[in-house]
C-alpha cells in the first residue's frame, strides 16, 4: 500500500567538475535538441517545466488523499480494496523525464553562461 503513494527521487546528477561522469553528461547534452536552444529559449522551457511539474505533482496529491483512505478502509475493514488504489506510475515516470531535462537544461544553461534562469 505504501508503495501506491511512494516515489523514489531520481538519481542526483553528477556536481559540476566531478571528474568523468560530469563530462560524459555534458557531451550528452550537446548531442540533445535542448543544445540548439537560445537562453531565452532555455528559460522558456524552464518555466514549462516548471508548470508542468506542478500540475502533475497536483495530480498526484489529489491521488494519495484518496489513496490513504483506501489504505485505511482496506487495513480495517476489508483487504481486497487496497487493490483499487491509483499506482500513479505515468505520473511518475513523467516527472522523472521532467527532472532530467531540467537537469539538462540547467547544465547547457551553465556551458552557454546564460543568466540565472528557473
């Protein structure tokens, strides 16, 4: 039941001047589409992010309430309805992609020495 609500945070990128895996990651991002953005386009793009994060992470919210009733009927009065509670596994699956291109954006933001951004 836990599970239905839970949502491992993605892997934290490697920090800036760690050796290797940062470099392999900057030249991964130079082979993206986002490296042919503009910092107007970047920022443009942050804020989408930005927008659209909220709007799923809101969905998930409206989710979990319901997911905590679930697992309290479920736990208390009867087991099988635990099965109805939402997985929300697109949801996350999404806001992990939405979490790496932002990590993205932020690197080819940095390399391009556009002004701070979202």
């Amino acid at each position: 039941m836990l599970t239905a609500c839970a949502r491992p945070a993605p892997l934290l990128p490697p920090a800036p001047g760690s050796g290797e895996d940062y470099d392999r990651l900057v030249q991964e991002d130079a082979a993206t589409p986002d490296a042919k953005l503009s910092c107007r386009q970047i920022t443009a793009a942050l804020r989408q992010i930005a927008g659209d994060t909220a709007q799923l992470e809101g969905r998930m919210g409206l989710s979990r309430e319901s997911n905590q009733a679930i697992g309290y009927v479920s736990a208390t009065l009867f087991p099988p309805l635990a099965l109805t509670a939402e997985s929300n596994s697109m949801e996350k699956l999404q806001l992990n992609e939405l979490q790496y291109r932002r990590d993205r954006l932020h690197r080819l933001a940095k390399g391009k020495n556009c002004p701070a951004s979202a």
